[in-house]
C-alpha cells in the first residue's frame, strides 16, 4: 500500500491540472514546484505517462537522476496512479461522493437553496459521469454539464438555470480552485 497520505495525493491531483489549466508558464511552473515540495516531504515524486494521460506518484528512491530503476522497486503498491483525463477511478466513487456532497454543503451555507441545488445535479454528473471531484472538471466538462447534462437530467426550474453558471463559481470559490475559462451555448 502507498505511503502517501491521501490529502497529499489529492492536492498533487489539483495542482497538476491548475498547472496545466494555466496561461502563464510561470503560473504553471509554480503549482508544480507546489506540488514536488509537498511530494518530496515524503519522498515521493511525480511524472506524467504521456501514453494514457496519467500523473504517476512514486518513490524518490526508485529514480537514478531522471531513470527510474527497476531493480529499486520492490513494492509498486507503493506507486499512485491518477488519470488526468478521461473518467477517474471507479473505485473511489465513494470518496468522491462524500467530497462532492461536502462541497455541496458549503455551497448551500455560503449561497442559497437554488446554488446548493445546482451544485448537487453538478456533483451527481462529476462523480456519476466521471468518478471526479467536482473542482477537476475541464473547460469541456463544464460546457457538456451546462448544454448537456443540466438541461435534460436536472429538471431545473427557472431560477435554477438562471443561477446555473453562477452556481458553477460558488462551487469553484468554495473549493479555492480556479475555474477554468469555457464559453457554453448559454452565453
């Protein structure tokens, strides 16, 4: 079993994609600088599998300068793989769930009944669609909750899809994750 805390996995999780959401390479540079500080407090690092899109976390000490070294992984249970696109792990739905209905709640307490509502038919399309949290969705995600999923599978009544894109910020504000930038046939 891995090492690594899983509060430490789940923020290099929401660096990684805030450095790859972001316009500015400094900006970028910068969440991933974040995100080796806090992996290599326990000796972990990172690298993205360009193959299948996937953040691997590892052992510092399975790597010799940039190789890693086969002979120095005796446990790969050890290692974290996290798909960065796609949907996510099946079997952690139940994680996501519980972390999606706590931002729903802090949505609900920060807004109102309408913004906890969309939050909720939001968390339900993350989590059912993509077995996500909700703050990872990408630009894509969101135009296909707003134009798709939203319309057709939440019943919404009118104030609700009025409020709908600014449901989408509460649920970003409360999360201290950055939206990502995305137009919807709304707009």
């Amino acid at each position: 079993m891995t090492d690594l805390p899983r509060e430490v996995r789940d923020e290099a999780e929401r660096l990684t994609r805030l450095a790859r959401r972001a316009v500015d390479e400094n900006e970028a540079a910068a969440y991933e600088r974040d995100r080796d500080e806090r992996l290599a407090a326990f000796d972990y690092t990172a690298r993205i599998r360009e193959d299948d899109d996937t953040l691997v976390l590892h052992p510092a000490e399975w790597l010799e300068g940039e190789t890693a070294r086969i002979e120095r992984i005796e446990d790969t249970d050890r290692a974290v793989e996290i798909p960065l696109s796609g949907s996510g792990d099946a079997s952690e739905w139940e994680s996501v769930e519980r972390h999606n209905a706590e931002v729903v709640e802090r949505v609900r307490e920060r807004a109102d009944e309408v913004h906890a509502a969309n939050a909720r038919a939001f968390a339900d399309f993350m989590g059912n669609h993509y077995a996500r949290r909700v703050e990872t969705a990408t630009a894509a995600e969101l135009r296909e909750f707003l134009t798709e999923y939203f319309p057709r599978n939440a019943w919404p009544s009118d104030e609700q899809r009025d409020a709908v894109e600014r449901s989408l910020e509460h649920v970003y504000a409360v999360t201290e994750t950055e939206m990502p930038e995305f137009s919807s046939a709304r707009r």
